[in-house]
C-alpha cells in the first residue's frame, strides 16, 4: 500500500520547487546555469515528469555545468585532465539517455468543453 505525501506545509522548499539547490546562492552563475539546463530539458521532455525523472535531470544538469566549467579551463589554457572530462561526459549521457534524447510533444489539446466556451465567446 503507498504510502501518503506529507502535508503541504512539510514539505522542503526543495521539495516544492522553491529552490534548485539548497544553500546555494540562486544568483550565481552556475547555479542560473545549472536552472537553465532544467529549465530545457525539463520542457524538451514535456514538463511532466516523473520524481525520478527529476532526480536523474539534476544529476545530468549538475554534470553539464561541471563540464562546461572544464571546457572553459580547457580554452583558457589551464590543465585538463581528458580522463576525468570522458568519464563525466559518458556518466551525463548514460543519465540523458535514461531521460530519453528526444522531445516529446506535450498534449495542448483543449478539454471539450474549453473548446465549446471558446466557440460560445
């Protein structure tokens, strides 16, 4: 038997949206970044996702900012361990692969009886 979701009012800020990353400051620029990537995958995918779905895009997000933070290091001339980028950069495809690479469509259809209001007005 399942188990009920905890009231509203127990829920973290995490939980609910309210922040991406907990006791991170949201202004920084990996932590904008790091919502941007959600923020598209989430609406390639549809907006509808699963809880696991979001558990595994944050992990894919928080690989796609580390490695973009190395491609910059790589283009500003400072060491870059080539091993550690190809095994990030497999572990974030294995991840958006498992959320699947493709956009999906999402279903804009109006209820029927949305579609009848707006023919009545």
């Amino acid at each position: 038997m399942a188990k009920a979701p905890p009231p509203p009012e127990f829920s973290t800020r995490r939980g609910t949206g309210a922040v991406a990353l907990a006791g991170v400051d949201g202004r920084s620029m990996m932590a904008r970044r790091f919502r941007e990537i959600v923020t598209g995958i989430e609406r390639d995918l549809g907006d509808d996702l699963t809880e696991a779905q979001k558990h595994l895009l944050a992990r894919a997000a928080t690989l796609a900012v580390w490695s973009e933070a190395r491609e910059t290091e790589l283009a500003n001339g400072q060491e870059f361990d080539a091993v550690q980028y190809a095994t990030i950069s497999n572990a974030m495809r294995r991840l958006l692969a498992d959320l699947g690479l493709e956009r999906r469509a999402r279903d804009v259809t109006p209820s029927l009886s949305d579609y009848i209001a707006g023919r009545a007005g």
